[in-house]
C-alpha cells in the first residue's frame, strides 16, 4: 500500500495556520499531488461534534483531565476516518494543528504533564508521527492583535497573555526537542514571505 505524507503545522493563536496551509496545498497541487487538507480538533464528522462541543464558551466548565479525554478521542476518529484512508492512498495530508498542540495546551497550559499527554497517545496513535512539523511562531502580542482584529472569541483565545506566553514556550521546547520533525518559521513576517518560507521547507524535506 503507498504511503502518503503527513504535515502539520503548530503555533499558537493567530499565528496564521489556516492561511499558510491553503498555499501550500496549492503548491503542492500544482505540482500534480493529491493533497488533503484537516484540522484538529475535527477534521471528520464526529471529531467536528466533539469540538462544538469543546470549543463552546459556554462550556468551560470542563475538567482538565476530561478535556483531554475528549481531544484524543476527536483524535482517533479523525486519524481513522480521514488521515489514515489518505495516507494509504498516497495522499499529501495537510493538518492545521496536531498532537503537539494538545502537548502545549493540555500538557503544559493546563499543567497536565506531558507523560499523561503521551500515555494517552501511545493509545490513539502508537508508533504514528508526522513526517513534518512547521512550527508558525511569532510574539505573543502580535497574535493576540490579529485574533482581536478577526474578532474570534472561543475560549482559549480568551485566555490572558501569560498563558499565551507559556505556551510559546511549550512550542519553541518540543521543536528544540526534535530538530528533525521541526522546522521552526517566522510567522511575524508578511503572509507572502512566510509563504515563501513554508514552500522552502517543504521543498527541502522531500526533495520536491
């Protein structure tokens, strides 16, 4: 059976992972790939629920550890209903945030702990990584001003600044931790420039 290649692409809020993942998927395209694009929390039908559901401000009533019960749950439907029938064909999977995010938020936001994150995960997903990890990082208060731009309110981006700031850090320390998975990019930079930037890395992993 073939096998495809899994991207995803981290950061924290407003770091513009939605945009940078419609351009590459539209390089990748050109190039005559077959390419998927998804999201986590959701990214099939039952994992889109669970995140209604998650997301909802009015629900913030939930314990940490049921949160994450939840996420890995959203997780296994979509990796089995929509990243793994791709990637058995072939296809170019393109993620808008993965399980390095429930590292950062669940792991380190909400001060879980990392062994929790990944016990659970060994569950969900054992022996299965990203071939590629593109990291979108920028300050803290540069993010917060696009998402008040955007007027997004769910409830993480509510949160306050040093959360936000905490889980930069999270990011920045699981990239330091797996140089080879991670490229870490510039999302300060105009939207072309990191564009240009995602494009390079991606070029430069596969050989494209």
């Amino acid at each position: 059976m073939p096998k495809g290649t899994f991207i995803t692409f981290e950061g924290g809020e407003g770091a513009g992972k939605s945009t940078q993942i419609r351009r590459l998927a539209a390089f990748l395209r050109d190039k005559g790939l077959d390419v998927v694009t998804t999201r986590e929390v959701g990214g099939c039908p039952s994992a889109e629920a669970i995140r209604d559901l998650w997301l909802s401000p009015e629900n913030d009533y939930w314990d940490s550890v049921t949160e994450l019960l939840l996420i890995m749950a959203a997780r296994r439907e979509h990796l089995v209903k929509t990243v793994f029938p791709a990637l058995g064909r072939g296809a170019w999977v393109l993620s808008d945030r993965f399980a390095d995010s429930t590292r950062a938020y669940q792991g380190v936001g909400l001060g879980l702990g990392l062994d929790k994150v990944e016990s659970l995960y060994r569950l969900v997903a054992p022996d299965f990584a990203p071939d590629l990890t593109l990291l979108l990082d920028l300050p803290v208060e540069q993010g917060l001003a696009r998402i008040a731009q955007r007027g997004d309110d769910d409830r993480y981006q509510q949160k306050d600044r040093a959360f936000h700031e905490l889980l930069r850090q999270a990011y920045l320390t699981l990239a330091q931790k797996d140089p080879l998975r991670f490229r870490v990019i510039d999302a300060s930079q105009s939207e072309e420039r990191v564009a240009d930037a995602v494009c390079r890395a991606v070029r430069e992993a596969f050989s494209l």
